[in-house]
C-alpha cells in the first residue's frame, strides 16, 4: 500500500493515501505531503488525536505537538 502512494499516476496516490490499510507512519508522512495532505487527512485510519490536532492548527501542524 505504502508503494502506491508513491506511484507515478496521481489518481493512484491519491487513492492510496485515503485507503484505511495505509501503515500509520507513512500515513503521518503524507499529512506533510503538499500533493497527497488533504487526500490522507480523508482517510478514516487517522488517529482523533492527529484529527484534532489538524482542526486546532487549520491544517498547519500534522506533527506531533511540540
């Protein structure tokens, strides 16, 4: 699943950052990710605490907190 949010055609890595089998960690990395941010923060697998963390900062801080 990880591969294909690195394939060539956009449609497919965008597809693979909503899917829900995504591995956590490269799910985090795609939040910071200009193409594929608003594709991941759709995907259901997101912990609430990174939710609630995106709906805090506007967007602004996928990271962990400070």
């Amino acid at each position: 699943m990880a591969r294909l949010t690195r394939d060539p055609a956009p449609g497919v890595r965008a597809a693979a950052a909503r899917h829900p089998n995504l591995p956590q960690p490269r799910l985090a990395a795609l939040l910071d990710d200009e193409e594929l941010a608003h594709h991941a923060a759709a995907n259901a697998a997101l912990p609430p605490d990174t939710i609630h963390r995106l709906l805090r900062t506007g967007g602004r801080q996928a990271g962990p907190p400070d």
